[in-house]
C-alpha cells in the first residue's frame, strides 16, 4: 500500500520533534532569541497543527532561513494590494488570519503560490491552476480538435474509439479526458505510459510507477472512474482527484513546483 506525501510527511514530522525541539532548544544567540516566541506557543498548545507549524518555523530559523521569505501571513484576503503581491510571488505559502489573531488560533485560510499562481487554497480569490487549466482548456477545445481530426495515418487510428465517446458524450470531465488523450497520441506520446487505467490497482503496479496518473474502478470510456491518483516514483501524492483533466492540472503544478524531468 503506498502511502500518501501528506501522510508521509506529517507522520515523519510528529516522529522526529522532540528531537528537532531537543536539538534547536540547545542553541543560544541570535537563534534562540528569535525562536523563543515560537516555542513558548509549542509547549502551550496541544493543537497538532500548531505545534506542527512550530516545529516547522523554528527548523527553518535553525537553518538559519527567514520564515517570512516563504510564509507570508496576511489580515485580509480580498484587498488589490493583496492580490497584487501575490502575483509577484515567485513561491511561497500564504496564510490569511483575522484581526487581532496570531500564531495560537488557526489562519482563515492557507495556499501555495508559484510563479503567482495560486495551487492550493480554498478561499482565496487569485485564479486556481485547476480552474486557470480548465479553463483554457475549455477555451480551446474546438480548435484543438479541428487540427487534431485534420490528421489521417496513425494519428487517425488511434484517436478513432476516443472521437467516437468525445462525440456521443455530454459529461465535461469526459469530453476533456478525451481531448487530452487525442493531444498526448497527436504529439506522439504515447497515452498508456502516462495515464494507467486498472479496475482495481496492486501496490506493486503503483510502486513502479515513476510519474503516472491511476484512473481506478472505470466501468467504461463513458464513466467518471471511482478514483484519480497521482502517483510520483512510487510514492501516491494525490488521490481522490475528481477527474483526469484535473489529475493533469495537478500534476503539471507538481512537476513544476518540485522540479522534475518528464521521465523519458
């Protein structure tokens, strides 16, 4: 069974802190100083999310980095200016809190900004990289299947069964499934390599799987599968994706965010 890099991460994370917390409390100087508020918060809270962020911001003060140049913290979500600075963002994980509230309570909201594009939020009001892809996609759907019905050969052959579905369904997350899957054969690349399709998937077949999109429990090409994983050198990064479309969006802000190579 693969184990989720959220799920990972956090049970690493609670593993090694009394260590991590044995380790930065030693320290003296300018460290301990700008690391005392952070630990006055620890030992009086037992919220695990907190107590986690503490950990996480001392660590990254012990490694003598400023939190501030990747946690920007914000009063207001809805503010131009705002929105504006976060556009400029090249990266960095942004943390909404109300009034009057600081590290003890929990933020309003949280997400991830790259290249000013926001990943992963829930209420902030810059534009989603799922909802900025599908969106284009959408936009240019006509198009792309214009150029791609104009090819004959083999291009022809093999996007013949998935035309036929793009044009007897009505289901948007089919249609765009079906519209990525004719632009990966019209580019030459071949669609089994990236988007593996099991009714029930083994844990050896997700092992083994370097970079892969996991479409699990389809009936058939005109149903929404029961699962969508995302799946990076073994390891199941994400799951319980709605759609294939959305598996792409989520995987190319992946592949950005953490610096991959497509594997060849």
């Amino acid at each position: 069974m693969t184990i989720p890099l959220e799920e990972k991460l956090m049970a690493q994370l609670d593993i090694h802190s009394s260590q991590l917390i044995t380790v930065i409390r030693a320290k003296g100087g300018s460290k301990r100083q700008k690391t005392a508020d952070i630990m006055d918060i620890f030992d009086q809270t037992e919220d695990i999310h907190l107590r986690r962020e503490c950990v996480l911001r001392a660590l990254i003060i012990f490694l003598e980095e400023d939190p501030d140049e990747l946690i920007k913290e914000y009063l207001d979500s809805r503010t131009d200016d705002l929105q504006k600075e976060m556009e400029e963002l090249t990266m960095g994980v942004f943390v909404i809190r109300k009034e009057e509230e600081g590290l003890q309570e929990p933020p309003a909201d949280i997400g991830i900004i790259i290249e000013g594009v926001e990943v992963n939020a829930e209420f902030i009001t810059t534009t989603p990289l799922e909802t900025k892809f599908l969106a284009q996609l959408d936009k240019h759907s006509t198009k792309l299947l214009q150029v791609i019905r104009s090819r004959g050969g083999v291009v022809k052959q093999k996007t013949t069964g998935i035309r036929q579905v793009l044009d007897e369904t009505v289901d948007i997350a089919i249609r765009r499934e079906c519209i990525l899957k004719s632009l990966m054969i019209y580019l030459g690349e071949p669609v089994d390599h990236l988007i593996k399709e099991f009714q029930d998937a083994e844990a050896g077949e997700l092992e083994q799987a370097t970079m892969a999109i996991f479409v699990i429990g389809k009936e058939n090409q005109f149903h929404r599968p029961k699962d969508v994983k995302v799946l990076i050198e073994g390891t199941e990064v994400l799951s319980g994706l709605p759609s294939v479309a959305t598996a792409f969006a989520m995987l190319f802000g992946l592949i950005y965010a953490l610096n991959l190579r497509y594997p060849k």
